[in-house]
C-alpha cells in the first residue's frame, strides 16, 4: 500500500479531467461523455502521459474501478427499461430495432475482414456498431419539444430493442473470442445468451414481485439498496463466469429491478455511486486510445470510412425499417438512430482487455462512436425544424442519470 | 483484466457476508461494524479461506476499495462536525476529551513497551488506544430518551475534541513510523500536523462561505457533489503526500463542508457510496485478523490485559475531566468513552500496512476494539436506568449514517 498516495493522486486528476472536460461539453451543448473520454486522451500517454496504461500494478486498480463503474452503468440503464416496455413496443420499433442491427454488423464485419483483420476481430468491430445510443436523439427531442411525437416514440422503442440485440450480439461475439470458433460453438453460446437473458427476462418479473414484500422484513439500513447492489454484483459475475460479459448481468440485474424503481427509489440510491465511478470507466478508455493511429494516413482513411458505414448502416437499415411512416419521417428516424455511445465503446473496449482487437482497430472505433455522437444533433435539428411546430420553452424529459 | 470474474465474486461475497452479518447483529441489538468485521474474519484465512490477503494481485484491489471506503467514512463523520461545535464544546467537555486522550495513549504506550516491542509500535499501539467511538454511547442514550441529559452532552462534546486529537496523534505517530525518530523530526511533524489541521479549521470556513455561491455557476448536474468529493480526494492525497493518513484530510474536507452540508445534502448524496464502499474497508480489515494469535496463552493474555488499560484509560481519564458533576455523572461519563470503534481499528490498519506493527499486535488490537464495544451498552445502561427517568417511546438521534 505504499503506492497509495500515488493512487489518490491518480485518481484526482483523472475525477476532475472528468469534471472540467464535461462542464466544458455541457456548456458547448456536447454530451459530456464525450468530454470524459477526451479528458482520458488528454491524460493519456500520448498528451500530457500522467495516466500510463502500461504502468500495470496502479492502472490494473483503476480498470477494476471502471469495471466496476460499467457495471453500475448498464445497471442503471437496465433499471429504466421495464419488460413490459420490450413487450410493448410497436411492430415499426421492433423491424426499425432488428434492421438496424443486422446492418450495421455486416458492414462493420466485412469492413473489417477487407483490411485483412482475422474473423474474431471483424466479430467484434460489428458488434460496437450496433447499439444506439439514443440519449442524444432523446435529448435533442426534448429541446425542440417533440418527445411525444411518433417519431420520437417509434425510436425510444427501437433504442430499448436495440441495446438488449447488441447485448446479444456481445455476448455471443465474447464467447467466440473466448474459446476457438465453430459453428456448434457459436450456436452453443447464442444458445446460452438467448437463455440467460430470456430467464431473466420471464422470471425476474414474477419473482420479483414476490419478493418485493420481503424486503421490509430486513432491519438493515438501506436493506434494498444492498439486496440491489448484490442481485447486480451477483448476476454480473454469474455472466462473467459463464463467458458472457458482466455488464450484461448487470443490465439484467437493472431491468429485472426496473418494476420496483418506483417504489425504493433505485436509481436516486446508486446516484452517488455512479457520479463517482462511471467517470473512470471514459476517462480510463480514453487513456487506451492511441492518437498515434491518427497520424497514419492509412488509418485515418479507414476511420472514416468505418464512419461512414456506421452512418449508412443506420440510416438504410432503420430507415427501411419505418419506412410505412413515409419518406420524411423515416428518415428523420434514420438519422436519429445514428448516434453510437457507451455500449459500442464497452464492446470495443472489452475486445482490447481480452486481447482480441489491437489498439489501432479499439481507436478507430472510438473515432466512429465520437464522429456519429457529434455529427447527428445538428443534422436532426435542421430536419425536424423545417418539418415540426417548435416549442417555445423546450421541457426536459425525465432523464437517465446517462449523460448522453 | 483476465481476473475479474474472480475479483467480482470475491466483491461479491464480501459484500454479503458483511450484510448478512451486519443484519444479524442489528437484530441482536449490537453494532453492524462489529458484524462486518466478524465477516471478514470468516472470509479470511484462519475460517473459510475465500479472501486471501497473501493473493496480492487481487487484494491490492481489494486495499484500494477498502482506502476509499475509510476516506468516504472520515470524509461523512467531519460532514456532521462543524468548526463552530468545536469552539462552542465547554470547558468540561474539553477536560474530559483531553484527559481521555492522554490516559489511554500512555498505557498503551508503556505496556507494549514493557511486551519488548519497538518505540514505534509502542506509538502506534497508544494512538490506537485514543479514540473513543462515541456513536454506540449516543444510541444507547437515543433508546434511553436521554440525549439531552448534561452527561449526554459533555460525552457527545468530549469526542469531537477527541476525535480531532486522535487523529492528530496518528499524524505524528504517522510522520513518525515513516522516518528516522528524532526529537526534531517529531516537533516538526506535529507542527506540520497541527498546521493542516489549523489551517483548514481557520480558512476553511471562511472560504467556504465565499465559494458557495459560485456553485451555481456550474452547469453539471450534481456538480456540488463532484466539487465535494474532488476536495476529499484533493486533501486526502495531500495529507497522504505530507505523510499524515489520507484519512486525516478526508476528515479535514467533511468539517470544511459540515457548514454547507444542509443546503447541498451533501450526506445524503454520499450515502450509497458509503454504504458501498464503507463494508469493505470492515471486511478487508477482518480478513487480516491473524486469529492463530488466540490460540497462543500469551497472546490472549496481553488482548485481555490491552483490554483493561483501554478500558481504566477512559474510566479513570474522563472520569477525572468530569468530576465537577459529581462522582456519578463522572462515572457515567467514563463509562460512556469507553468504547473504542474505527478510528482505533484504523489507526491499526495503518500501522499493519506500513509493516510498523506486527500482525500480532494488530490481531490485538481488534480484540481491544471489538471487546470495549460489546461490554460498554450493558453496562452503561444499567447505571442510568437507575438514576434518569426513562421515556417509553425511546426517540432516535439524527444518526451519522456511521453504524456504530
């Protein structure tokens, strides 16, 4: 423990990077996630080199503590999907949902596989195109006052089928790069996923129903904050242990919970707790982006053309799939499925911790999440100005604590 | 990053174990800490084997956790001490805090001498011995009805004083245990010691006052929160660069913003980082308790005689502060400071992480800890069943979410 004061030092500056970097991206009207992660590339080696991804014994301490900070997150998110929200989003939703994945994967997987990368590699470039992150698309709704309109309710829903497919699709693509691919392997896993997350789906909510009542038999302070905490933790390393990834229990956990987020005050309990650690999670990705990369000519092109495949992934397959809305409004839903966030972050960054995709690839995508993040609120402003009446005072949506 | 299915299952079960335990011993009426602590012991090497503190990869991690969790805890105990409760405490309260500072520290001192151990550890042995956990005094007077009763008052007065002393001593003893011992080097780390500590307790207030406007000045959300705990951490690193404890300015930082804590809640929006992180330094603590030592005739010996001075320290030190109440009050007063609690087991922790003192001594001290906790509530209400009128419906304190 003697390091501990280099530790604490540590874990100062990287806190307020975080804080400065995302009231500086609130100010300019920038979610602030983005804010966090350049404040890791600004501490990163290849800036001012105060956070060194290769000095193990500290930087293994504060991968823990992101890990632990991505879990608290999924959670979080989790806790505000209910299962009947999934059961209930409309036919529209769910093709724009599935379309929007399946293309997507494909063109980040063959994207992937011309640059002559292995199978594994172009598995999991695929995967973190896949999940929107619709907090941005939800925030510029609520600004110009249009949350209730269909075409906001038709990509909220889509966005919820969205990241629970993406999870799919990691777990799968992490239980292939765990072990060597074979068709009966990856079946095997898809299996395991499917069942993982459909038992939690259907039993959760009648089990939890049934222990809710329970609860107040605890004398413990804050007995259901710890019962939550631990159903997360607890499902995090179940999914972890049987080579799916933790963050997906932990979303499991959080949605599972979702039903009585009301009633014990969930997501106001683990504030603190995720003020305090998601932060580390962006800011310690952002110390693993190599801007070297971006000196490279070649790689600069590939990542903007990965980009641009993101965009037009979205775009054509989201925007097929609302296309019985009409021209206009299925593309104002295709542009604002666009914007990639944490999730495809987390999957890229869960490949560079097993050693699947190198720094290079893990750069690129982050390029591709940052780029769709920033590109789509103005593009979708312009849109729904011409097309929708403006709200004098903007109401805020009841929000994530997720600062996209 | 191979290992976190294990580090998230060993999180795991620490954290249930210590609210398994801790639920038990709130059912029993007896402090959840003490409950946390035997969790830990359970977990550790001597019961069940599951935590190892010799598995150092892992339970390097598992030190940081539990560092940040004693910060969190110092940083919401200075939370509820304001500057101003310090100046106001009386003369009586003042007398009895010193003197049941001087006392216990002495008698530790000298009897682990007399063992034929080191200065040093006979330092760090007196300074564990020094700080009364006033916490279980207060809720035994809370279920009496009696917290407004002189007696509660002098108590509750006497342990700002001797908290704030107590920890002083650990930034010398500290200082001290990472040096060569001369008598110059102690003057001069007690003058850096009293000087942070003076400092921030002089300025402190003052600047606050003048930085809590401009807190709305940020555009983040819970960004009082963020600025609250980038001073703890800011201080906590410091204090640990100037070779004090973290802890030291973890506990500096809460006073500085005890003035500000009901405007911003600043305790209630710290509270699921406490209750998460607080089990762990208990637990993590536990789990070093060498319990082969009471196996050992001697050894048990010395815990029961340790047990003695600690106990006839506070007796007869505040007992001797108070006496102007007349020799019952006195008693009570003595009785009531006897409980040691986390600032003891700390000051010990710290000792066994700098290699100062020996697991032994350590092991020890624990028992010292655990024993003057359990005995004090009976005792204590006993003497003043007799003597004030009890209240049926006992009210409860306006607790510090501290459990003791």
């Amino acid at each position: 423990m003697e390091n501990i004061t280099r530790i604490l030092f540590d874990l100062l500056i990287m806190f307020a990077a975080a804080k400065i970097m995302g009231e500086i991206f609130e100010r300019i009207k920038q979610p602030t996630v983005i804010g966090e992660i350049l404040a890791g590339m600004l501490l990163g080696p290849y800036i001012f080199g105060l956070i060194h991804p290769l000095q193990v014994e500290t930087f293994h301490v504060y991968q823990v503590l992101a890990e632990i900070g991505v879990i608290i997150l999924l959670f979080t998110i989790g806790l505000h999907i209910r299962v009947d929200d999934i059961l209930r989003v409309g036919r529209t939703s769910s093709i724009v949902g599935v379309l929007g994945i399946i293309l997507p994967f494909f063109f980040g997987y063959l994207y992937t596989l011309t640059m002559e990368h292995t199978t594994v590699e172009a598995m999991f470039i695929g995967a973190a195109m896949v999940a929107t992150s619709v907090g941005i698309t939800a925030r510029v709704f609520a600004d110009l006052g249009i949350l209730d309109s269909r075409v906001a309710k038709v990509i909220l829903g889509a966005a919820v089928i969205d990241d629970i497919l993406g999870l799919l699709v990691l777990a799968v693509v992490t239980g292939v790069g765990k072990g060597a691919i074979s068709y009966v392997k990856i079946t095997l896993i898809t299996l395991e996923a499917v069942g993982f997350i459909f038992f939690l789906i259907i039993i959760g909510k009648r089990l939890i129903y049934r222990v809710a009542p329970t609860l107040n038999f605890f004398k413990s302070k804050n007995a259901p904050f710890a019962l939550a905490l631990l159903l997360c933790l607890g499902l995090s390393a179940v999914a972890s242990y049987i080579d799916l990834a933790a963050i997906i229990g932990a979303f499991m956990a959080g949605m599972v919970l979702a039903e009585l987020n009301a009633q014990f005050r969930f997501s106001a309990k683990f504030e603190s707790l995720y003020d305090f650690l998601v932060p580390f999670f962006f800011v310690v990705m952002g110390t693993q982006v190599d801007l070297s990369v971006f000196t490279k000519f070649n790689l600069i092109g590939a990542a903007l053309i990965l980009t641009l495949f993101a965009i037009l992934g979205k775009l054509i397959g989201c925007g097929l799939g609302a296309f019985n809305l009409g021209f206009k409004e299925a593309s104002v839903v295709g542009v604002g499925m666009v914007p990639r966030g944490e999730v495809g972050m987390i999957i890229a960054s869960i490949g560079l911790g097993m050693g699947i995709i190198s720094t290079d690839l893990y750069s690129i995508v982050i390029f591709m999440v940052i780029a769709t993040t920033l590109l789509t609120p103005p593009v979708l402003a312009k849109m729904i100005s011409k097309k929708f009446v403006k709200k004098k005072e903007a109401e805020k949506v009841e929000e994530l604590p997720v600062d996209l």
